[in-house]
C-alpha cells in the first residue's frame, strides 16, 4: 500500500513493514507491536490503516489524513478497497 510519500507491505507472517516519509506513514514504530496477523492495509494521502485477523483496526501517520483512530477500534463491519 501507499500512501503519498511511504510505503507500507504485509509480510508473510502478518507483520508490516514501512519506509519512506515518517509524517506520511513511513514510520510506524509507534504501533509496531500491535502490527501482527495484519490481513489488509490500505494508505491515504499521509496515512495507513491496517485490518488485522481479529478485526482490529490499527491506524498510523498523520491523524489529519486518518492516522489516528483510537486504539482497540474493531469496526462492525469492514471491508477496505483498494480501488
């Protein structure tokens, strides 16, 4: 996924790795422990949200473009499209 200067990749154990600006979601130490049995991750303008396998939404970058959801959110429903 990307967002508009950084990267972020699921790796095949579910962890995540990022790169690139760190105001725009290239650094994601802050949530680095909650990032495990990551399924989707999808990147705004300056921002990255990532679904992880018990329905938890983990959120890091810039909170003015979605990078600051409260943690322990699991949205009843949730589906993210990377279209």
């Amino acid at each position: 996924a990307a967002s508009s200067q950084a990267f972020a990749a699921i790796r095949d154990d579910g962890s995540v790795v990022t790169w690139g600006n760190k105001a725009s979601g290239g650094d994601s130490q802050r949530v680095q422990p909650q990032l495990h049995s990551v399924e989707q991750i999808q990147g705004s303008r300056g921002a990255f949200a990532a679904l992880r396998e018990d329905g938890e939404l983990i959120t890091w970058g810039h909170a003015a473009f979605g990078g600051s959801v409260p943690p322990g959110r699991k949205p009843a429903a949730c589906s993210i499209d990377a279209a």
